[in-house]
C-alpha cells in the first residue's frame, strides 16, 4: 500500500528557508546542519559522521524487511556542479 504524501507547511517553509539561504556547491555546512536538525526533530536518527557537508540519517520501519538507500543532489538548471 502506497500512501500519498501531501506538500505541507512545513515542507514549503523549508522550501523557503532554503532558498533564502543558499550556500555555493560543496560547502552547504549550514543547510546540511538545518536538515539535520529538522530530522532530529521529527525523532529521526541523524548519524555522526566526517562528511563536512550532507546528512545521513537512519530511518527503520516497523517490521524487518528489504532496505534502501537513497542519495538526493540537487543541481540548478544550467549551472554545472563546480560552479
């Protein structure tokens, strides 16, 4: 069974938030700190490790079962990713 996620409030402030604060390529400290505290917030394992940028965060179901893993990088259109 698939549930439908809605787009929240929460999820267009973090939106907003994010756009207000951009940070060049590769040194995105402070948005990897503000999705970890978000996570955190909503009892979500955020994991310590030596990246200086990015969040890996640990999130378990209920019952044991297949597991994945997913890696999101957003790039904006017509800029490469060393810009």
């Amino acid at each position: 069974m698939v549930e439908h996620v809605g787009v929240t409030d929460e999820l267009i402030g973090i939106r907003h938030y994010l756009h207000q604060h951009p940070e060049r390529s590769f040194k995105e400290v402070e948005t990897s700190a503000y999705l970890a505290r978000l996570l955190r917030g909503h009892g979500i394992d955020v994991l310590d490790t030596t990246l200086e940028t990015g969040v890996v965060a640990l999130i378990e179901g209920e019952v044991p079962g297949p597991r994945i893993a997913l890696r999101a990088v957003r790039r904006l259109k017509g800029r490469s990713s060393r810009q």
